[in-house]
C-alpha cells in the first residue's frame, strides 16, 4: 500500500491510499476533472508524488469579442 499523492504544480489535489500506482501517461480523472500523469516520483518510503496535468476547461457561458461590438435592435 502507497501513500499517493496527485499534485498540480505545487498544490496538493489528492491524497489515496493505493495498491497500484499510477504510470507516466495514464489518463486519470480527479474531482470531475480529465488529466494526465506527468511524472511520478518516491518521496519516502511509501509515500509518492505523483504530477498531473489537466485539461483547460472552457466556460462557454462567456460572450465572444465579436459579440460585444454588436449592439440589440428594438
């Protein structure tokens, strides 16, 4: 059993208790959010630290620039 650690740059996401660890490019999903393994690396002796990269989410509820200019006819 590991300690895993899944961080996002310098913020710890998750901790979990694990049998397996995760591996470089594994496709994980954290929190509801889609990421990827960067690096993994043993900090202790069943500690580890594992980097993850998520995907950019897009807020569709924003308008566009072209958008803005346009002005509402009565």
């Amino acid at each position: 059993m590991f300690a895993v650690h899944f961080m996002e740059k310098n913020m710890v996401i998750l901790t979990q208790v694990l049998r397996d660890i995760p591996s470089i490019d594994d496709d994980l999903k954290i929190k509801g959010r889609k990421g990827k393994v960067i690096n993994v690396q043993e900090t202790e002796e069943n500690g580890i630290q594992v980097q993850v990269e998520f995907e950019k989410v897009v807020d569709k509820s924003k308008t566009s620039v072209k958008d803005l200019g346009k002005k509402k006819r009565k």
